[in-house]
C-alpha cells in the first residue's frame, strides 16, 4: 500500500480566494471546478487509487509582507484536525512563517507538543524567505534536529503566482546540510529545473530525500528515473501535490509508464517503504 508524502488539505473554496493557488491551477491546466468539496474527500480518493497513508501540509504566511498570500495561512490546528479524524491514516507537518523569527519555533513547539504534528513543511518562495536564511531559517532547522522530526522543502520552480524562484533554488539545501546533518529534509519536486543539483547533493547527504511530487509519471526526467533505480533508490517519496495531481490520475500514469523502468524493489521503496523510513516506521 503507498504513501503520498505531499498532500495538500485545500478545498475549492479556499483555493479561490487564493491568488497564487488559482494561477498554480492555471499552470496545472486544473478544472477548477472539479477540484475538492471538502477535505473529506482526500480520504475517499486515495482510497480509490489504494494509497494507505498521506502525509498532509499545513501553510503559515501569516507574517509574510507580500499581499497576495493574505489568505494563503492554513492553521495547524486545523491541519492537526482533518489527521485526528482520519484514523491515523493522514499524519500532519506543520506550517510555520519564519518571518514571525522566534515566535515561528514557538509555534513549531506547540505544533509538535501540543497537537502532535509529526514533521514540518515550508515553501520558501510563499515566504519570500530564502532556504538557507541563518537568521530566520536555521533556528527552525535546529529545533527540527533537536526534535527528530523530518522538514520537507519545496525546491525548484513553483507553479503559485505571485511568487519567486530564487528562494527555493535546491543548491541551497546543500548549506542547510552542513549546519544540521542529522536533519532530515526532503526536497519537493526534485528541484526541477535543477534536477542534477538535487541528485547531487542527495548523493553527498545521507540524511536527504526527494519527493516527485507534482510530477506526472509520464513526464519524469530520464536523469531522475536513473538515479532513483541506482544510487539514490533508498531516498525518493512518493507524492501527489494532491489536489494539483489527484491520486487515480497519478497511479494510473504510474502504472502505464513508470513502473516498468523500474528495477524490482524499487517501486515498493519509492510507493512505500523510504516515506516509512523518514518518519521511523520501520
Ligand atoms: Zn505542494
């Protein structure tokens, strides 16, 4: 049974008053009017496709300064509750906003303590915030490794309006790695259009994985199909980007035109088994 790493909780209707996330839609050629009702509905359609167990993605932007992601904050909380109802079959990173400074750990804390968040997500470009800031980022970082909790990156270009490039570029993991190397991260999107970067510093950093997500199966770069049957088959994840790839449309791709690459094991590790071992499952 698989594991999508990278599920996001939105709705249609929070998905409208969102600026960047309707541009994101544009990006995907979404229908938005198929998009979700309810978040109810993220159980029910990974269901469908057979995938076990998501991880779901809080958001915080509710001290960032650019305006169009005023309406962008998911509330841990919130995130914290859709995973309470779903018998353990959704687990929840939280959101922060390092431009909160001291008060985004504090809230890391109580997220982790209090509702019993299990990793941390953060897109640096939502944040206007860059991967390796030392004044903002690191002191999240370090709470992160204190706690053992996983911290997955979105890296590489984004489809959200509005935004920047330039704070997700993936070399700059690479610093990260050197200041927390028993962090674990994970890098979203294999960084594309730096998938080499990603493959490279995931080669040098044991303690870093890659998630495909956002990907149609069909449309994965040959040098990360290489990589994820040779030397790196122990760290790529599963994931959707749920709801901008929906679940039977990812698995059905999958099985027409990836699956078949792969070398035998391979594909229990990526669906299943890595996403286990990067939350200590086993
Ligand atoms: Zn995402």
């Amino acid at each position: 049974m698989s594991f999508d790493v990278h599920v996001h909780p939105w709705t249609r209707d929070f998905m409208k008053k969102n600026g960047p996330i309707m541009k994101a839609c544009d990006f995907f050629n979404l229908d938005v009017d198929k998009l979700p009702a309810s978040t109810a509905q993220i159980l029910d359609e990974m269901e469908a496709a057979g995938v076990a167990r998501g991880v779901i993605l809080g958001q915080d932007t509710s001290s960032t300064r650019n305006p169009a992601f005023r309406n962008y904050t998911l509330r841990n909380d919130e995130v914290a509750g859709i995973a309470a109802k779903s018998k353990d079959r959704l687990i929840p990173f939280a959101g922060v906003d390092p431009n909160a400074g001291p008060l985004a750990v504090k809230e890391l804390k109580r997220a982790v303590k209090g509702l019993g968040m299990r990793g941390l997500k953060i897109h640096s470009s939502a944040n206007s915030v860059y991967i390796n800031d030392r004044a903002l980022m690191f002191p999240i970082y370090e709470y992160c490794e204190e706690v053992g909790i996983p911290a997955l990156l979105h890296t590489g270009t984004t489809g959200l309006g509005d935004t920047e490039i330039r704070y997700s570029k993936p070399e700059l993991v690479d610093e990260v790695c050197a200041a927390f190397p028993d962090l674990k991260l994970v890098m979203a999107h294999f960084g594309w259009p730096w998938p080499e970067v990603t493959l490279a510093i995931a080669l040098r950093r044991p303690n870093v994985f890659i998630d495909i997500s956002g990907w149609a199966p069909r449309y994965i770069p040959q040098s990360v199909i290489t990589y994820l049957n040779g030397p790196l088959q122990d760290r790529f994840l599963f994931g959707t980007d749920y709801p901008m790839l929906r679940h039977k449309d990812w698995m059905d791709d999958f099985e027409a035109n990836l699956k078949h690459k792969l070398k035998p094991g391979v594909s229990e590790k990526l669906l299943s088994g890595n996403a286990k071992r990067l939350l200590d499952q086993g």
